[in-house]
C-alpha cells in the first residue's frame, strides 16, 4: 500500500476508497475500515460528495461486520442530514 500511495499521489482520496471497497468484499474489514476513514477526511476536503457518502457507507457497513452495531447505527443516522461530511465521520 505505502508504494501505491507514492505513486498515485494525486487520485489518492479515490485509491484508498476503491481499496476500502475491495479489502470489504474480501471480508478484510479491518483494512477496509482503516483505509476508509483515511479516504473520508481527503475526500471530504475536495468536496466530493457522492464519494463521502459511499464512504460513509463502507464505514457503516465495516462496522456492522466487526460488531459495532452502535457505531454503525450512529453513523447511518447521519447519512441523510450531514451530506457534506461536515459532521465527521461519526456525526460528532
């Protein structure tokens, strides 16, 4: 990973979400969770919404996996109200 981020430096924010997305269905949600959270703050930060949101989404979904029904309820809640991500990743 730490090459491919050298290298793509400047799609970053959208390789570290298609890695979140891949790394989720091979059920590594660790990665996936990991390598999400980074993508939501670059994303968030170029203003791409629909990418937060499928972000959002991945963390949610990351989270249910490993056992953390709160964190992803918490999260999914926000979903609809906080489109510009402004709320962070956890609404807080």
């Amino acid at each position: 990973m730490i090459v491919s981020r050298l290298l793509a430096l400047p799609p970053l924010p959208e390789a570290l979400a298609e890695y979140s997305y891949v790394a989720y269905l091979d059920g590594q949600y660790l990665q996936a969770l990991e390598a999400a959270e980074e993508a939501f703050w670059r994303l968030q930060q170029i203003g791409s919404l629909r990418a937060v949101r499928s972000i959002r989404e991945i963390l949610v979904a990351c989270f249910y996996r490993l056992g953390l029904h709160d964190k992803a309820k918490r999260l999914a809640e926000i979903l609809e109200v906080d489109p510009l991500g402004v709320k962070g990743i956890f609404g807080f």
